[in-house]
C-alpha cells in the first residue's frame, strides 16, 4: 500500500509542478549534502548564521519530526555564491569565438 502511495504521489508532484511551475519540491537532507557539496556541520554553522535557508518541518512539529529544504531556495542559494575568477583572468569572461 505505501509503495503504490508513493508511486502515485511521485506521479502526481511531476503533473502538478508542470502546471504550478513555481511550486518547489522537498529535498531529503542527503540530496542537499549532494547539491552543495558540504557536511551536516557546514549547513548547520550556515543555517546558524543566517546564509544558508532553514529546512521546513514536514511532521507534526515533534522534535525529531522530518525536515526537508525547498529545491528553489537551494537554488537560489547555489546561484548567488560568488565567482571565484582564475588568477590573470580579465574581470569579463567571454566565450572564444564571440
């Protein structure tokens, strides 16, 4: 019963973020680890401080109720990390050939 749950929601969640494209999906702790590169401590000394988003509690709000973080603030958080620019690079980079 819970697989056929999980195959139909995962159905589902495509067909309504194709509708909806701004609605964002859940990330599983270990999908951000993925995305960022980064340990448990490192998000949390972030999360702490105020430069990285704050997972959303998608439980009943216990203690040790399941977190998630929203794939779009992930996002925007990797898309707004500085370039770092090769030594001897000039200030605009641009493709050869253009």
């Amino acid at each position: 019963m819970i697989a056929a749950h999980n195959l139909n929601y995962r159905r589902n969640t495509g067909a309504v973020r194709a509708a909806h494209p701004s609605i964002s999906r859940f990330l599983t702790r270990d999908e951000v680890f993925s995305l960022v590169g980064e340990s448990y401590p490192a998000l949390w000394s972030w999360m702490k401080s105020g430069q990285f988003p704050l997972p959303r509690v998608i439980g009943k709000g216990e203690r040790r109720s399941p977190v998630r973080w929203l794939e779009s603030e992930v996002a925007e958080w990797m898309a707004s990390r500085a370039v770092r620019r090769p030594k001897g690079m000039r200030a605009e980079y641009k493709p050869k050939g253009k």
